[in-house]
C-alpha cells in the first residue's frame, strides 16, 4: 500500500523516533510504513491519520485505487 506518511512527517519537521514515540510504535515500524514494506493495522492506521488530523485517505492509498480499478 502506498502512502504519504513521510511528505506529512517531513512537513511538522518530526523525526523518525520523535512520529514513533508519539504513535506508540517503534522507530523501525515507522521506517517500515514509509518505505511501504508494512501495512499498518487499522487501529494504528487511524491512529496516524489522528495525529496528522487527516482522514485516513488522505495518507494510505490502496494499490489498486493508484492503478485506477474500483475496489
């Protein structure tokens, strides 16, 4: 799954460590997440899109959605 978790981290100027410490998670997760080698479960997928205060749409993008198929 795609997603923009490192533009919007990048953005409030947050490190790795400091998105992790805030989510809960370790810092390894969140690398995971933003190279888009881990899926995020979807407690922690709202939890993310909490913390940025977006919907969740608007950081996780399903790889069929880019590909232009109807899910």
């Amino acid at each position: 799954m795609k997603n923009r978790m490192k533009g919007l981290r990048e953005a409030r100027q947050w490190s790795q460590g400091q998105l992790a410490e805030a989510l809960g998670v370790s810092r390894q997760t969140v690398i995971s997440i933003e190279k888009e080698r881990y899926n995020p479960s979807l407690e922690l997928a709202f939890s993310i899109a909490a913390l940025f205060d977006c919907p969740i749409e608007a950081i996780f993008i399903s790889d069929s959605k880019e590909k232009g198929d109807d899910v």
